[in-house]
C-alpha cells in the first residue's frame, strides 16, 4: 500500500524533530548529577594529650623578712649617733652610744667592792686554819664555829659583790646600742642630747631586713581543699615543687622564684581565706615592705587537650567552636574550655585525643564540607606550615572535576 504522506508532510515531521532535540538535551542536563567537585585542602593537626601547668593568681603584700625596732636598755643621754640613715648595718654595730661616764664609775665602785670582799674572804679563811690548828690550846670549838661563819659570810659578800660588778659592766655595754641584726636603719627618732629612759615606748631608729623578704597571699579555704582533691585523685600531678612567681605593680615580673615558707593553717571566719606565707631573695631590692603584688602559683599539671585560639570563633552567645576533619568532611563541634595557656584554650569537651583539629583553610569552611587533611605545624609565633616543607593552597576555591560526558 502506497504511504499518504506527501513530501510536504515529511518535511514539516523533520523539522519539528530537529526543534525538539535541543529541548530534550537540555532536560537530560538539569536531571542529571552536578559535576563532582575536588575535596578542599585544609591544614590540621591531630590532638594529644598535654601537660597544662594548674596555675593560680593571688593578691598578696610583702612583709619585712625581719623588723626591730631599737630601743635604750639603759638610761641617759645620748652622746652620739654613729649610722647614716638608710644604710646598711650588720649585727653587733654601735648605732648610738649613751654618755657612760656615770655607768663607768658604778664600774670602778663595783670593781673596789669586791676587792674588799676578796680581802676579808682571805682574812676570814686565815682565821678559821690559825683555829683549827689551836683547837683545845685555848681555842674553843664555839671559836671555831664563829670562824666558819665568818668564812661563809665573806664568800656570800664577794658573790654579791661580784653580782654587782658584772651588772654594772652590761649596763655600761648598754650604752652602746647595737643592731641586732643585719638590716636597713631609717632615720633615727632622736638627735645627740637627747634623754633617753630604759625600755622607754618610742623607739630610737628600726633596723628591717628586706632580703629575703616575704610575701603573704590570701587564698580561698575551697580552693585550697579542690587542689587538695585534685591532687588525692590523681587529676593533678604534683611537681617537684610548687612555683611561685611575682608580678610587681607595674606588670613587670620579679626575677627569681618564691619558696613556701606557711602552709594555710587557719581560716578567717569573716572572709573565708587563709594565709600563704613565700619567702623570695630580693638581692636588688626591688621589693619593699608593704607592697601590693600579685603572686602566681604553679601547683603542678594536668592532663589537657590543647586547642590554638585561631583555629576557634565566638558565636555571640560565647559558644566556642571548632572545626574537625572527619571522613572527608568537616565537622563543626562546640567547646568547654577550662581556661587558656600559651595561646590556646584547655579545652575539657567537644573534641577527643587523636581527632583531627583543622586549623587553617578556615575562611568560608562550612559544615559538611568536603575536605582534604595536610598535616601542618604551628610555629612558636603561630606561623602554620604544612609539614612536609610544601607550599600550601589553604583555604582557596576548589575546581570542579572534569565532565567527561560525550557531547551531541
């Protein structure tokens, strides 16, 4: 049977095919699968464990090492004062001396006064032996008696006597008054002329000794027994010793470390702190008495995972978050972090030992993310570098993957 389609027909079919075509591959494109693209290099360091210092900062106020404030023990007029004020003085310097004329004489007397008893001893103790050889040749026994008596009386007389002479030599050493020990004397209280009265109230001068000096800080009792706590259990590990540290009003550090001189011993039943007592050489003197400071104090360290602050953000709640690669994605956590140490954050939830912490390529990186771990480091200075002495594509745009499909 012959076709009814006329060569007009045929065309007009061809050309509405031909219109068609390009319809239905462009259908075919939007169905299909987006063209895969490359995973997004990013540099990461793997978390471990680290030894974080458990560190303290407290208030404190320095206290002279040693203080005394000098005082007469004899009295009189004082004749001279042999210190410059603010000088050094050793123990056993003359600071002032006490006119002791008066105390030189009391000497002499008391010096003539056992010489008396010296002679009547030895006269007593010759007639008791001219006795006792005489005993019954007119030499009673009573006689005898009455010798001994005298013996003893004349000793108990130079034994007081002698008494008296050695009070009268410390009262004349007392009128050289010295340092008691090694110090700074300020300014005297007196001038020479001056009378002074033995033990009187008002000092003549203060001799303080500032090296070493302490520094006395005031800590919570609850601290102070969570340390304890923490310590017992294991989640502190003590140090050889603890560390103690100064900060001076300025900001600056003190050089040289403190020593526990007293434990905390007590509690103020009004604020609840207790006393730790340092002790820090101060050869320069940069420490004096009565000083504010700010003492920091290293009881030992825990075990922490350390996260650099660069590789976190803030959301405007304060949540702290981080990045980690996880199988070829990158995974958003949110943090707890228990304070920070040497530009990171001790971070005690979110991320575990062992994870991958992706610390730069951080710009625009989204959750979910298709990524590429680098090892890198991070230099003292926070510089990061990839590991392998490469240069590094952080953070760039990454290209899509080829289309490899056939082309009408």
């Amino acid at each position: 049977m012959a076709s009814s389609r006329t060569p007009r027909t045929i065309r007009v079919l061809v050309a509405a095919f031909a219109l068609t075509l390009p319809q239905a591959e462009l259908l075919h494109a939007q169905d299909a699968p987006p063209a895969a693209r490359a995973a997004r290099e990013v540099g990461v360091i793997t978390l471990e464990a680290s030894d974080v210092p458990y560190s303290v900062t407290l208030p404190g106020r320095s206290t002279a090492f040693e203080e005394v404030a000098i005082r007469p023990r004899v009295s009189g007029v004082i004749s001279e004062i042999l210190y410059e004020p603010g000088s050094d003085v050793t123990k056993g310097e003359v600071l002032f001396r006490i006119d002791g004329d008066t105390y030189q004489a009391d000497v002499d007397a008391a010096e003539a006064d056992v010489a008396g008893a010296e002679a009547a001893l030895r006269s007593a103790g010759t007639t008791l032996s001219r006795y006792q050889k005489l005993v019954g040749t007119g030499v009673t026994a009573a006689d005898v008696d009455a010798a001994e008596v005298d013996v003893m009386q004349a000793k108990a007389t130079l034994s007081a006597a002698q008494a008296a002479l050695e009070l009268a030599r410390l009262d004349l050493e007392r009128t050289e008054i010295t340092s008691p020990i090694d110090g700074i004397a300020v300014l005297p209280e007196v001038s020479v002329g001056d009378l002074v009265t033995a033990n009187q109230e008002g000092a003549l001068t203060t001799v303080t000794r500032i090296d070493p000096i302490y520094v006395d800080v005031q800590e919570s009792i609850t601290r102070v027994q969570q340390t304890r706590e923490r310590l017992a259990q294991g989640s502190l590990n003590r140090g050889a010793r603890i560390e103690a540290e100064l900060e001076l009003e300025t900001g600056s550090m003190f050089e040289g470390q403190g020593t526990f001189v007293s434990p905390p011993v007590s509690v103020s039943t009004t604020t609840g702190t207790s006393v730790i007592r340092l002790r820090f050489d101060n050869p320069r003197r940069g420490i004096l008495p009565g000083q504010f400071l700010r003492v920091k104090l290293t009881f030992g360290t825990t075990p922490s995972i350390l996260v650099p602050q660069g590789a976190t953000s803030r959301a405007l709640d304060g949540t702290l978050t981080a990045f980690v690669a996880a199988d070829g994605k990158a995974e958003k956590r949110t943090l707890a972090a228990q304070g920070s140490y040497n530009n990171a954050w001790i971070v005690t939830e979110g991320v575990e030992i062992g994870e991958q912490l992706i610390v730069d390529g951080l710009r625009n990186l989204q959750r979910g993310a298709a990524v590429s771990p680098i090892d890198v480091v991070i230099s003292e200075t926070g510089v990061v570098t990839r590991a392998d002495g490469r240069p590094d594509s952080f953070g760039a745009a990454p290209e899509p993957a080829a289309d490899t499909r056939a082309k009408g």
